[in-house]
C-alpha cells in the first residue's frame, strides 16, 4: 500500500526512476480498484442506482496522469527514454512496454538519476525541491 501511495504523491514527476516495485504495485492496486468499482456499479445499477456505473470509468481517469508517470519513470529506470510508451499505440507495441517494465533496474546511476532500489531509507528519491522521501526499502 505504502507504494500505491508513494506513486499517486509523485503522480505528475516525469523525472526520475522507478522500481518495479514501485510501478507494478500501482498498476496492480489500481486495477483491483477499478475492477472492485465496476462490480460495485453494476450492483447498484441492478438496484436501480445506475449513476454509480461511471465510478469506475472516473477513477481510470484521475489516475491517468500518476500512470503515465510511473510507465515514463520505470522506463527510466530501464535506460530508456520516456518517449518509447508511444511505443503502445502501434501492434503487439504493449508487449515490448511489458518485456521493458518487467526488466531489472539498470545498475548504478544512468542520465535519469541514481538507482532508486539501492539507496538508503534516508535519501531523498529525487531532488530535494520535489518535497517527498522515497519510502523505506525493504532488503
């Protein structure tokens, strides 16, 4: 949870890189939501309260932006440029975006910033202007 959270804080910070931690907790805590949502909605408009089915459909959009986001920070943290989630409109583009955020973090530091899976609980995750902490790390 505390990663879901940590993602939506930094929900428009484009800089940086993410662990695949980090993304795929996201990922996969906003699809439960939205799946739970969807169940929710379509129990309530069976129940007569139809104005609920857009609840679902809401959240997707509020968390387009921290989504965006995080694809664009794990791409960084793979080596490569932002630029390559356009890469998802094109045919079978969404399984070369799987294969790259599946992939480990790139040793060391790269020109998106340092490896954030080996630092210190300590360290700030980016610049110290950004205003947040990264998480602890659990090793």
């Amino acid at each position: 949870m505390k990663w879901y959270l940590h993602a939506l804080r930094k929900y428009a910070v484009f800089q940086g890189r993410a662990r695949r931690r980090e993304y795929w907790t996201f990922e996969l805590m906003s699809s439960a939501i939205v799946l739970a949502l969807f169940v929710l909605a379509v129990l309530l408009g069976k129940a007569g309260y139809q104005y609920f089915l857009g609840l679902p459909f809401l959240y997707a959009a509020a968390t387009t932006i921290p989504s965006l986001s995080g694809l664009i920070r794990r791409l960084h943290d793979t080596g490569r440029s932002g630029w390559w989630f356009w890469i998802g409109l094109i045919p079978f583009g969404a399984v070369v975006l799987l294969v790259f955020t599946l992939q480990d973090s790139q040793p060391g530091d790269n020109p998106y910033g340092p490896n954030p899976k080996y630092q210190s609980s300590t360290e700030p995750a980016s610049s110290p202007e950004m205003g947040y902490l990264a998480p602890p790390i659990d090793r």
